[in-house]
C-alpha cells in the first residue's frame, strides 16, 4: 500500500514537475513574443514622431509658401496698377501728342497764310 502511493505520489510529482517545465516553457515564448511586440511598438512609435516631425516641417513649408504666395499677388496687383497707370498716362500723352500736332498744323498754315499775304 505504501509503495503505490509512493508511486502515485512520483508520477503526480513527474507530472507536476512536467507541467511546471510546459508552463514555464510556454510563459518563455509568450514573453518573447511580448518583448518583440514591445519592440514593434517602439519602431511604430518612432517612425510616427518621425512622420510627425516631417509633418509640421511640410506645414511649415506649406506656410511660408503661402506667405510668398500672398507677397507675390500683392506684387502682381500692384504691378496691374502701376500697368494700368502708364497705359492711362500714354493715352493722356497721345491725346497731347495730337492736340499739338493740331496746333502745329494750325500754326504753319497761319504761317503759310501770312506769308503768302506778306508776297
């Protein structure tokens, strides 16, 4: 009688001890995994502050061009205005252009005329 429970008390312990090994076996795979999940996770992280820093460096970029943008039609306009000026000043200088043309005209046929009369 005591030698079978001496037995049965070896194989519960073998059995024991067996599962221990499995269990312990088992928690071993699901820390490696663990840690190369930890270690995923920080790369993920790490290429997020990446694409995050690239991020507010575009935006930061996209600003400034903005800006240039804003400057260059402020420039634009004003060189539609300046434009629109000289255009307004040559017509203006035409127009006296032709009203002393007229005159001149005028002048040398009075000219003509008194010399003609002065014959």
């Amino acid at each position: 009688h005591v030698t079978s429970e001496a037995a049965s008390l070896r194989d519960a312990h073998r059995y024991s001890a067996e599962e221990s090994a499995r269990h312990k076996e088992e928690q071993s795979k699901e820390h490696g995994a663990a840690k190369q999940a930890k270690e995923r996770c920080r790369e993920e992280e790490s290429k997020c502050r990446d694409a995050i820093g690239k991020l507010s460096s575009l935006e930061g970029v996209l600003r400034s061009l903005g800006e240039k943008n804003n400057h260059l039609q402020e420039a634009a306009a004003a060189a539609t205005e300046g434009h629109r000026r000289q255009m307004e000043a040559t017509a203006e200088a035409r127009g006296a252009n032709e009203a002393l043309r007229s005159e001149l005209g005028a002048v040398k046929a009075a000219a003509e005329a008194a010399a003609s009369r002065a014959e």
